[in-house]
C-alpha cells in the first residue's frame, strides 16, 4: 500500500511537471514534422494559400505549440500556483485530442465526430488562454519590483495573449458559420447580413483569423525572449531601449486587431496606402501589413539593447544569438520580398493573368510567395524561436547538442530565407524545402536532450524504488 501511495505521488508530480510536459508537446510536435509530407493530402509546397488538409495539419503542430508557450509563459513569470497546475495537468488531453482531431478529419464518416473533438480541444485552450489571462493580471500586484522593470514585455504579452485570444474566437466563428451557417441565431445572422451575407462575413472573419493569429503569436515570443534573456537586469538606458521596442510592437499589435476586428464584425474595407500614380491603385501597400509590420520593427529595435543580456556562457549564447537571428530573417523575408511584391502587383496580380486592374501576367510567382512564405515566416520560423527558449529554459547541459543544434538552424534559416526568394522569382521550391528540413533537423536535436533528462529520472526513480 505504501508503494502504491508513493507511486501515485510521483505519477501526480510527473502530471504537474513542466519539464515532463515540455517534453512530451515537444516530441509531439516533432514527430509530426517529420511525418507531415506523408499524411494524406498535405502538401507542403503548391502554389497559393493552404489546402484543408493542409491547415488541419498546421493545426496539429501549431496549437500543441501555443500550449507549449503557455507551460513555458506561466513557469518563467511564476503566475498563480492553480493556473500552472491546470495548464499542467491539459497537457495530455490536449494532445490525445489533437491527434484524434487529425485521425478523424480523414474518414467522412467521421467528420461530426472530428467538429465535436476539435471544438473541444480549442474550447479548453481558450479556458486556459483565459486564465493565463487573470493570472497576468495579477502579476504586477505580486510582483511589484520585477513589472517595473520589465513593463514593456510585461504588456506585449498582456495585449498579445488578448489579440490570440480573439483571433481564436473568430476561427471558432468561422467553423460554426462555415459549417451550420448562422440562421439558428437569429440576431447574429441579421448582423452577418448586415455585413455583406455569410459569404462574405466568412471570407472576412478568417482571413483576420490567420492574418491576426501568427503576428500576435510571434509578439508574444519577442517578450518571452526578452525576459529570458534577463532584460530586467541591464542598465537603465539598455533596459530602455528594449522597452522602446516593445512598446513599437504594443501598438502594432493593437492596431492591428482592432482592424482586424472592425473588418470582420463590421464593413470596414482595408484601405492600401503610399499607392504608386498610375498603376490603377494595385502598386501599394495594404494598410494591415504596415501595423503587422510595426511588431517586427519593435523587436529589431529591441535587439540594439538585448545584444546586452547576451549570456556569457558560448552555448546559451548562441542560442539566444540564433533566437534574434530568427527575428531578422523573418522580417527580411516579409519586408524585402513582401513589399516588392505589393508595390509591383500590376505584375504580380491578384492570382489571374491578365492586364492592370485584372491582374498580372506573374500571378503565378506572388502564389509561391504566398506558400513559401506561409511555410518560412508563419509556420516554421516561429515554431523554432518558440521552441529555442524552452530549449534554454529547462536544459542547462548537452553543449554539444546545443552547438549542433544551432549550426542546423542558422543554416536552416539562411537557406530556407534563400529559398523563399528562390521559389518566388522561379516557382522552384527546393532550396526552400532543404532549408526547412534543416530546421526541422535542429529541433530533433533541440529535442532529444528533453528524453535522455527524462528517462534520467525515471531510471533514478525506479532506482530508488528498488
């Protein structure tokens, strides 16, 4: 009896465990990376916007990887004890629900069943989302001293996890309005006609759903980073630029929902601006681009006074090295190729051939922008600046597997960036693909530390046990 109470007290501590949660999203997220190609219908390289069976993929890996970020949120700003342990104890639920959620999207028999385990799933990452949300609210009344000097990253979190939290509300409209229409609720469906029909309120709400998501997702990374790094530490005039940053993001970010927002529940049409005379208003800039932009700007800015928090052991900072390497690739794939494109759509067109207002004859590159950049800046970039400091966090040894691991990113990033560049001028893909196979390479390893620590303990109790 004494063995199976001591049993059931180290199954408890594995359930609450951060570092046995981390771990296990983590192979999750891994494993399916490296099946992705081979689940049915997913194809990671064809021109345009994701397939169906594409994003459900994309959501199979993505959403273990926001929750991942919230184990990894509420342990490196010590939130309320009950929070933790909530988050905690979902870890394997959402998991198993996760992956039954691509098991069932498949069979058509199954369908209904695959809605209902899907909404589940996101009903409880939204509860979660929720009170990570009252958690953070309470943050600077505990800690008083700390939010003082980290209030720039403190409140990019803060108005971050409110934009994630309402671009998921909008993905949860979207799949009820898509799949049962809205007729069942009269006075919201009078609204929805108000805006357009459904039609039109859909292609609306889930295009602010994926625009909006991915920029917030990522603004909440760059706090992360910040106050991993230990940003609070520096003096007065670092500390403040890394906070002059991250308030450049803060607005981004709330400028960027509130459009978002007002052109989904609303008739707002997003306006272009700088338009280039004479190109029938196709040559500019979308005004949301410009917002979503301001987020990566502030964490370039921030990088000037992070530079600073650097660690001084080689192997953390390398990796926090690679972290803010992620930032600027990513930018430079988003500015550099995306607005080329934006201010030259007379050529580029909008997904037809044709002639200026119809479209342009290089339709067919400004899709393969759409893919590979979908790929590199929405889907596999963050995933690794997320991952790095979890990475950082739980694991304090294995330097040569830290090394090898960035040697893998860094030259991941730069030919996956390449490849983007590549893809659009010439439809090819294969630079690409190798550099995100690099990447994904450098996961495993940034992987495989977290089940030899594991298993290391495991085997220790078992000893003990004995």
């Amino acid at each position: 009896m004494t063995v199976f109470i001591k049993n059931m007290s180290e199954f408890k501590k594995f359930l609450q465990d951060p570092s046995y949660n981390s771990m296990s999203t983590l192979i999750f997220i891994t494993f399916f990376l490296f099946i992705g190609a081979l689940l049915p219908g997913v194809n990671w390289f064809s021109l345009g916007d994701f397939s169906l069976e594409m994003v459900n993929f994309f959501h199979t890996v993505m959403i273990p990887f926001v929750f991942l970020l919230l184990i990894y949120s509420s342990e490196l700003l010590s939130l309320h004890p009950f929070e933790k342990k909530m988050v905690n104890l979902s870890t394997y639920p959402i998991l198993f629900l996760t992956f039954l959620g691509l098991i069932f999207f498949y069979p058509s028999y199954t369908q209904n069943l695959d809605y209902i385990i899907q909404a589940m799933r996101d009903v409880w990452m939204l509860i979660l989302a929720l009170m990570f949300f009252i958690s953070l609210l309470m943050f600077p009344f505990k800690e008083k001293d700390k939010f003082r000097k980290i209030w720039g990253a403190y409140f990019l979190i803060f108005v971050g996890t409110i934009s994630v939290g309402i671009a998921s509300i909008m993905g949860m409209i979207y799949e009820y309005g898509s799949l049962f229409s809205f007729s069942s609720i009269p006075w919201f469906n009078n609204y929805v006609t108000g805006w357009g029909g459904l039609e039109t309120f859909l292609g609306n709400i889930i295009t602010s759903h994926s625009h909006q998501m991915l920029p917030a997702l990522m603004a909440g990374i760059v706090a992360l980073a910040s106050i991993s790094f230990g940003y609070e530490k520096l003096p007065l005039m670092k500390r403040s630029i890394v906070n002059i940053g991250l308030l450049i993001a803060i607005i981004g970010v709330i400028s960027m929902s509130y459009i978002y927002f007002i052109s989904s529940f609303g008739t707002y049409a997003i306006p272009s601006i700088f338009i280039v005379p004479g190109t029938y208003g196709m040559n500019a800039l979308a005004l949301d681009d410009s917002h979503t932009s301001l987020i990566g700007f502030g964490a370039l800015i921030s990088i000037i006074g992070l530079y600073y928090a650097l660690s001084l052991k080689r192997p953390e900072k390398l990796l926090q090295a690679l972290e803010m390497y992620v930032w600027i690739a990513t930018m430079a794939v988003m500015i550099v190729i995306g607005y080329s494109i934006e201010f030259n759509e007379t050529y580029y067109g909008f997904g037809a051939s044709g002639s200026p207002p119809n479209g342009g004859p290089g339709y067919l590159y400004d899709m393969a922008f759409t893919d590979g950049h979908l790929l590199y800046a929405f889907f596999l970039m963050p995933l690794l600046a997320g991952i790095i400091l979890v990475f950082i966090h739980f694991i304090k040894s294995h330097e040569f597997l830290k090394n090898i691991a960035t040697l893998f990113a860094v030259a991941g990033i730069t030919i996956g960036g390449l490849g983007v560049l590549i893809y659009t001028m010439t439809l090819s893909w294969y630079i690409e693909a190798i550099g995100l196979g690099l990447v994904i390479v450098s996961i495993l390893f940034m992987t495989l530390p977290f089940t030899e620590t594991i298993t290391g303990r495991i085997r220790h109790s078992l000893q003990q046990d004995k």
